[in-house]
C-alpha cells in the first residue's frame, strides 16, 4: 500500500489509461478520502484505470494507492469492488504483461487488505470476498488461510 503522501513520486504524465496521459489520478486517488468526492473518483476511476476490462500502465501505478484507500479512504467497500474489477481479468489475458502486473499488484495488495475479511461491515467483507475469488493467479497463502478461518 502507498498513502496519498507519495502520490507526487510517481511519474503520472510518463504513464497512460484509457483516455490518455495519467495527469489526473493523483487527484482522483486524493479525492477518495472526502466523503462528498469518493463517489464522483470512483466513476472516474472506473473509467480511466479500468475501463471496460481493460487495465492499463495506470494501473499498475494506482493499486498500490487504492489499497490505500481501501483501508482508510471514505468508501473501502467502493475500492474494493473497484480493485476486483482490475484483478477480474480473463486467464488468456494473464500473458498481458500489463495485465499480469495490475493482477499481481492486487493479489500482493490483497495481503494487506486482510482485516476487511473480518470486518463487522457485511459490506465491506462482501466487497473483500468478492476481490480475493476476482484474483486469478494463485492467491497468497495468507489470504487463502484468513478466508479459510473466516
């Protein structure tokens, strides 16, 4: 996960999604944290680092922040549902590099999301199930063994 902090470290204009230079999700990511912008930045969100299925160099770069945002943001259960969507990619697809790192970049962040599993929020624990079964690649022992528990 990476907080909002180091947003800037990151190069957004060198990077692409689904209309272009990336400029805008720093802000997007930021907005997530204000209860009157998250819903607004996550349909942005949805349609510029997900778009239809298709995930992008973008992506890759975000999910470290929407893990963020998903532990401490203004709408966990909305990240979530819009991490699942990215892992939620066709196996063919995994041979796309780009594809195969957004994938991976969730299933790593699906470690450190761990405690939405066990939240009291039905919402949140859906939102949670519903990403670890969206991970097609092999899910890290860690979270097979919390889902098991759970």
């Amino acid at each position: 996960m990476r907080a909002p902090d180091d947003l800037d470290a990151v190069e957004w204009a060198a990077l692409t999604h689904a209309y272009g230079g990336a400029e805008d999700v720093p802000a997007l990511v930021r907005a997530l944290y204000d209860p009157d912008d998250v819903g607004d930045a996550l349909y942005d969100l949805h349609g510029n680092v997900w778009h239809q299925g298709s995930v992008f160099p973008a992506t890759v770069a975000a999910v470290p922040f929407l893990a963020y945002a998903a532990a401490h943001g203004a709408d966990p259960a909305g990240v979530l549902e819009l991490l699942a969507d990215i892992a939620d990619q066709p196996p063919a697809d995994l041979a796309i590099p780009v594809v195969a790192a957004a994938v991976d970049a969730v299933a790593a962040a699906a470690v450190e999301l761990l405690p939405a599993a066990r939240h009291p929020d039905a919402q949140l624990r859906a939102a949670y199930a519903r990403l670890a079964g969206a991970i097609r690649v092999p899910l890290p022992e860690a979270v097979v063994a919390e889902l098991a528990a759970v």
